[in-house]
C-alpha cells in the first residue's frame, strides 16, 4: 500500500508527511519505509512531543518512550536511522507489565467552548463514562 501511496505522490509531484501519534515503535516504522523514497517524495516525519525526560509534552504517555530499549537518536534535527535487522530497534516487552491494558477511553479532554468533555477511543460505539457516571461523548479523533 505505502508503495502505491509514495509512487501517486510522486507522480503528482506533491510531497508526503508521515504524522505518527502512537510509540516511539511506530515512528520508526515509518521512518524506514519513508527512507526508501528520495525527499522530494517523503518529506516529513512528525510525532508529538510527549512527556519524557521530566519534560510535560502534548499529552501524558510515557509508554510510548519507554517501548524502546534504546533512545532514539538524532543529529542536526532529523532522525539516524539505525542498522540494527528489521526496522532498528529493540523492544522493552518489560513495558506490557508496567502498562497493562485498562479499558476506556487513551485520551480524556475538556474543551470550554462549547463546554463538553471527550473521550479519544478507537471504539466509536462505547458510550464512555467519568468517574462521576457522566457521559462522555466520544471524538471523531483516533
């Protein structure tokens, strides 16, 4: 699919942005397939800042750090790919037991105007609840 993907935005001459919001294990996935395509095809590779090194991000999510075994590196702003099989990384299987998985909503948010509370789910059909019984009501987001 990615291929079909990368070859229309060639073709078009347009460029493609990799937008990852889950672990730091999805964006280096993206990083290697978006490496096998020259910059003017795949231009970007933007994740949100979480919370990490004592630094608050965009939303509380440590397990996306900590997946890793390693620390993804840098250099001048952009992302070194590393040489290790497959896509370069080694994963932290310790994380499933610090993370188990709890059901609800991964994101909970208020907005004032108009006031409401939203819960980001994967799930569309669950009609979610705070922890006074309120409804919350379920984003378009995922």
């Amino acid at each position: 699919m990615g291929q079909r993907i990368f070859a229309a935005t060639q073709e078009h001459g347009i460029r493609f942005a990799f937008h990852s919001w889950g672990t730091l294990l999805e964006v280096m996935a993206a990083a290697q397939l978006g490496a096998c395509w020259d910059a003017d095809v795949v231009e970007w590779l933007e994740y949100p800042l979480q919370s990490n090194e004592g630094r608050p991000g965009m939303y509380s999510f440590p397990a996306a750090d900590e997946l890793l075994a390693e620390p993804l590196q840098t250099e001048d702003g952009s992302l070194v790919l590393p040489s290790k099989p497959g896509i370069g990384v080694d994963i932290d299987e310790s994380v499933v037991e610090c993370f188990p998985f709890r059901p609800g909503p991964w994101s909970i948010f208020r907005i004032d105007s108009p006031p409401e509370t939203l819960a980001v789910d994967g799930d569309h059909s669950v009609p979610w609840v705070d922890v006074e019984g309120n409804p919350l009501h379920t984003s378009s987001a995922t």
